[in-house]
C-alpha cells in the first residue's frame, strides 16, 4: 500500500502578454485614405531557434470582418522564414470606412507549404496546414495532439479584437500577438531514477479546438495516450518528461488528472504509476507551466508512505531557469547517498556523481536520527529546514596506510577535555563537537583533524546542500552498528541494509565493509563519556562482526593514544 500525500508550491506571474485591444496605438504615418496598414507583433524573447529554420516557414493568416453582418471583408495569408521575421510580419490593403473585427491566426508550416488556391485571390489563397486546422478560425484544431508532445515547431499566436476605420482616413496599427495555450512541461527530480527511464506511457487531458474570435476553448478537452517504448533520458533537457500544449481561456482552469507510468525493468518495483491529480496543475494561457517533483521510486517499500511535493511554477514562457524546491520520496536506511546530495534504492555506478556514502538512520517514521533537528547545525544549509532527513555513513574508513598511526582521539593522554565534548550515551550532537574541536589546537585531536581537512578536500567535500563531513557521537555510532549487523559468538547472524549496501559499494570497488578484526574494528566516537562512571574518557564502537564485541561500546580502558579507526558521517 502507498500513500501519496501532495503540495503545491505555486509561483504566478500576473502580466500576461495580452493581445492589444480597440485602444491599440493608431500610427499616423500620410498614407492614402482607403489604405489599412496593419503589423502582428510577436513576443520580443521569441526565440528563433525554437524550430528548424531550413523545414519550417512561419504562417500569419488575418481575417477582416464587418460587425454588422459577420461578413468577411478581407482576407490573406502570409510566410515567411523564421529567422527572417524581425519581430513582425506586416500587411497592406484597402478598406471602406466602418467597424470591424479583426482576427489574426499565426502558426508554422513546412518549409514547402503549397498554396492550395494558386488563383492569386487574397481571399480564398491558403497554405497546407502543418498541425493545426486553419480552415474555420473560430474552430481551430489541433489536427494531431500527440504531434505537440515535445515539440517547439507547434507554438502559435493570435489576436481577436474590433478595428475603426474611419471615413477618409487612412489606419496603421500594431498588434501584439498572445499565444492561445498554455505548455505544460511535466519533470522528475530524481536523476538517478529518471536516468534508469525505459519506458514511458502518460495520460493526459488536452482541449484541442480554439475559438480565435472569442478567445475561448470550444467543445471539451480529448484524453490523449503518449507512449515511449524507448525513452532516452539523455536527450530530454532538465530531467523533463514530456511537454505538450493545451489550448486556454483568459482565465486560469485547472488541468485534469495526469497518469505516469515508469518502466525501468529493475526489481523489485520494474514498473510504476502515479498520477498526478486533478484540479492541480493550472492551465494559465500564453504561460509555460513547469510541474516538477521526484515521482519515480526503484523499490518503494510495502506499507511506506510515499511524498510527492509538487513545486508548480508558471512562468514568462522564455523563462529557462527557476528554483526548484522538490521532495524525493522518503529516504530509506540502506540508500546509496551520491556526490550531488542525491538518494537511490538501487547503485547506480556513475564517475561524474560517484556514490559515497549510505544512509544508516532517518528521521521520519521515528527513526534512529527522529530526535536529531536542524538546530544542531548552524551555519550550514541544514539550519533553516524545517526536519532533518537523516544521517550517511561515508564509503570507506580513514584507516587507509597514510592516516593509520594518526586514528586515535587525542594526542596525548594530558590533552585537556573541552567541556563541551562531554555527553552522555544518547548524544547524537556530533556536528557540534566538531566543530567545537575546531576551535582547539587541532592536531591535538588526530581523528578530528583528519575529517576536518577530509570535508576542506574539493575531492572528498560532501554536497553543500549537507551538514558536510564529521566526527560522530556516540549515539550516531551505537545507531550505526544497529542498522549494520547482528552477530553472536564471534559470527555473524545477519547482514542488515547498511552492511548489504556497503557490500554493494565494495563489488564495485567504490567502498568497504567495516574491519572485522584487530585494533581497525574499534570506530572511535567524539562524545566523552563515563559509562561506567569511572571518569570521562574517549570511546569507541566495535564493528568486528567476527568477534565477540560486535555493537559493543567502551569508554574506560582502551588508551585515548591508541590508534583504532575512524568512519566520517554527514547530515542531509
């Protein structure tokens, strides 16, 4: 069973780029009496490489009618190339005085679009439509839908408005053109998962008929199907999904219910459905409406509740880049952790964003890391969330043949304790301690010292969006060997997630298991504790699965200069 639980982060902006109305500037330019001059303007930002310039021609088609009857008074369509449009394409004709309403209809067509009047009548003169049904431009169709799936060579503009022409007077107008849908671009903000993407098969709802006179939908939005049976991620730009186009009113709707479903082949989940709800997604004409959240799970776990955060942006349609603010679904102990702060079930092997760590506590679904809180780590990214997520354990062990003689607590048995490093055996605080220790004489310290310059390394440096690298307490260690092993009698009984995970790190030659043996199998924590109340010393947590001490922790005998080792944790 998964429950899915949704909010909306919804950013608008107001300022449509609205089509010009009667009050429309009138530019007096001395030209004759009867003559109209009249220029569509098309947005400034309209890029000119949003489509193929060499298969593409760029289609305005203007429809003059008188008010009184509905009659059509003028007609014509013009082409041109795209990167040849200047911002406007301009028309010229002759007018008897009178009221009028003017629609104007902009699209693209083929490059070889023919004209299926040759006759050289204005009126009747049309070119083959490309994918949308010019024929009635009170009922423009998308001729397609599914041709408009992923697709910029579809954008079009329009114009519906009433124009004056007075008696004796010649008329030169500019109108701007507004686009009659809104883009809808659905993305998954799972990297990881979105990468692992074969196949993708999406229901949506699109209303395909568009009304230019009234600037209205007309009839009731379609079900459409697109299906992907060879879906490449590397070619689909910030992780999107699909895009596709639906015509809009002036006012905000809401779009219908959206189906996703994933195909990835990997067990245990190798194909997955979420649907985005109803009444969700706004439908916010001559916008490109941008839906983002991490919807895609490897091995969603039976009886888990699962979060999707949609993070809805409507935005200026040339606008590329935004904030996204999205929520994977819940961490699970036993996630891989990756270089850009990422998660995964499953390993994905990558050297761009390499895997380093395992998560061995979370925090939700009281958790190991539940009493953990953002408090306990200022001055990092972590300090203004509202929850922590939880705690990852790195790959590897200091104990690498340069820092071995070093992995010991402190320098000298008279190194004086900070009074702050004292703690109980429930601390969990080990950010803090570290950074405490920063402010002593740290080579008096061989153990911080180490992770302290590990997190300064460009190369080791954990994600920023992190607590970053540090010494953990006693609490986060005893957490850590709970989710590792059991053993009894110097045997291992069971293998638990973290240790499977490391496993897995250690087959790909990108980790290790914890030593099972000698002086490495002893972890040193940062809190000084007196278990058994015989003074405040340095401990440590046995994670020799081969000896009789597994899990144990100890505080009161080993010398605080022997060097045992030492594993760095982080928070995200």
């Amino acid at each position: 069973m998964k429950n899915i639980f949704f909010n909306i982060f919804l950013f608008c902006s107001l300022g449509l780029l609205t089509a010009c109305s009667e009050d429309d500037d009138k530019i007096s330019t001395g030209i004759d009496a009867n003559e109209v001059r009249l220029s569509a303007l098309f947005p400034e930002k309209m890029s000119e490489t949003r489509v193929d310039a060499s298969s593409h021609k760029l289609r305005c088609i203007l429809e003059i009618y008188r008010k009184e009857n509905n009659q059509l008074a003028y007609r014509e369509e013009i082409a041109t190339t795209p990167d040849a449009l200047a911002g406007k394409l301009s028309f010229a004709f002759e007018m008897e005085a009178g009221t009028y309403n003017c629609l104007i209809w902009a699209d693209y067509i083929d490059a070889n679009a023919s004209q299926l009047d040759a006759g050289g009548n204005a009126k009747t003169t049309r070119y083959a439509d490309k994918y949308f049904d010019t024929s009635d431009l009170t009922a423009v169709s998308m001729k397609n839908p599914l041709e408009l799936v992923n697709n910029d060579a579809c954008d079009a503009f329009f114009y519906s408005g009433e124009m004056q022409k007075n008696d004796g007077e010649g008329l030169a107008m500019e109108i701007s053109l507004a686009r009659p849908f809104s883009k809808i671009s659905i993305r998954e903000e799972n990297q990881r998962e979105f990468n692992l993407l074969k196949e993708l098969k999406t229901i949506f709802p699109v209303a395909t008929t568009f009304n230019v006179a009234t600037g209205m939908v007309a009839g009731t939005p379609v079900q459409q199907e697109h299906h992907v049976t060879d879906f490449k991620p590397e070619v689909m730009a910030e992780r999107t999904l699909l895009s596709f186009y639906t015509f809009a009113n002036s006012e905000t709707q809401k779009l219908g219910s959206v189906s996703l479903t994933f195909t990835t082949g990997i067990e245990a989940i190798p194909e997955q459905t979420v649907n985005i709800p109803d009444n969700l997604i706004p439908i916010v004409r001559n916008r490109h409406v941008k839906v983002s959240a991490a919807m895609m799970q490897e091995t969603p776990e039976p009886e888990i509740d699962f979060n999707i955060t949609y993070d809805i942006d409507v935005a200026d349609w040339d606008v590329a880049d935004m904030t996204v603010i999205a929520q994977q679904g819940k961490v699970k102990v036993g996630d891989f952790f990756y270089k850009d702060g990422t998660t995964s079930s499953n390993y994905v092997a990558d050297a761009d964003n390499p895997c380093i760590g395992v998560v061995f506590a979370v925090a939700h679904s009281n958790g190991a890391a539940a009493l953990d809180s953002p408090e306990n780590y200022p001055g990092t990214a972590l300090a203004d969330l509202e929850t922590i997520n939880g705690w990852v354990v790195a790959a590897y062990d200091f104990r690498d043949g340069t820092n071995d003689a070093n992995l010991k607590p402190r320098k000298s048995a008279d190194v004086v304790i900070p009074e702050g490093l004292k703690g109980d055996m429930n601390d969990i605080q080990g950010f803090l301690k570290t950074e405490l220790l920063k402010q002593q004489t740290l080579s008096d310290y061989p153990i911080a010292e180490i992770i302290v310059n590990y997190q300064k390394d460009e190369i080791t440096k954990a994600p920023a969006n992190t607590s970053g690298w540090y010494w953990g307490a006693v609490k986060q260690y005893d957490a850590l060997a709970k989710a590792y092993a059991t053993a009894s009698g110097g045997q291992l009984t069971e293998s638990l997630v973290v240790r499977n995970s490391l496993q897995v790190l250690a087959n790909a030659g990108v980790g290790e298991l914890f030593p099972v043996g000698g002086n490495e199998r002893r972890h040193w924590y940062s809190t000084a504790t007196d278990k058994k109340s015989k003074g405040r010393w340095a401990g440590f947590v046995c994670f020799g699965v081969e000896t009789n001490d597994y899990g144990g922790i100890e505080d009161d005998w080993w010398p605080v200069t022997n060097s045992g080792n030492a594993r760095a944790i982080l928070t995200f």
